[in-house]
C-alpha cells in the first residue's frame, strides 16, 4: 500500500461507525496484498501488522461470505465490469442485512493501472442508493 499517493480512509471508517481515534489508526496500516485469480475466482490474500484474511471472491455473481468491518462475515458479490477492467465487490454492511446491495453496501473497485505497477481500489459506503464517503486506496506492485 502506497500510503502517501492514496486517499484518507478515516471518512469511510467513520461512515461504517468507527470512533475518529481508531479510524486514525487503521488509516495509517499498513497492507500487502497478493492476488491471484483462475476462472472461478479473484483471491486476495490481505496481511497487515494486525492480521491476515483471504478474500475469495467469485466471478460468477453469487453471494459469498466475506470478512466484514467487525470480523464478522457479511455477504458479498463480484463481478468485472462490462469492459473487463475493473472488478466490483458489493458486500452488505452488517451480516444481518436485508437491504438489497444497489442500496446499502460496502463497494470495492479494483482496477490495474496501465503498465500494471499500481492497482488502484476505489472504496464506497453506499447508503440509500448513494455514496456517503468514499476513498482511492493505491498498491504498487513489488
């Protein structure tokens, strides 16, 4: 993670309910990834200095579990988008969510940069069918 090239990350934070002094800190973390994929799914395997998860997010569209902001499962979708560039992650806010994910979830784009050094996840809280924060998180590849 390129801290100094990507957006603050506290306003997204806060907006999932995060007090400001802990959003601070998980701001400034840290984090590696490694990301493979084969027809069924794009893997992304998450470590920082506090933790490690996987991420297995299928391709197909259907609903899979993912660690959500309180370690707890939530459930998620994937897919690429029309042009094949960006992969769009929608995963519901809270396990217990009923909301339909065009209206309340947690978005996630992943786009490789040409030349394929960055990757760039452009991360939403959506609300109400809109966005109430939002921030660039940018990965250069090692």
């Amino acid at each position: 993670m390129d801290l100094d090239k990507s957006e603050p990350l506290g306003p997204v934070l806060r907006s999932l309910g995060l007090n400001r002094v802990l959003a601070a800190l998980v701001s400034r973390v840290s984090v590696a990834q490694s990301i493979t994929q084969d027809d069924a799914f794009v893997r992304v395997a998450v470590s920082t200095k506090l933790s490690t998860s996987q991420l297995n997010l299928r391709l197909d569209g259907a609903m899979t579990p993912l660690p959500g902001l309180t370690g707890d499962d939530c459930d998620a979708t994937s897919g690429w988008s029309d042009d094949g560039q960006k992969l769009e992650t929608r995963q519901k806010l809270t396990p217990t969510s009923a909301a339909d994910l065009s209206d309340e979830a947690f978005v996630t784009v992943r786009s490789l940069r040409p030349g394929g050094g960055e990757l760039w996840e452009e991360v939403t809280v959506v609300r109400e069918g809109s966005p109430t924060a939002s921030a660039r998180r940018v990965l250069r590849r090692k």
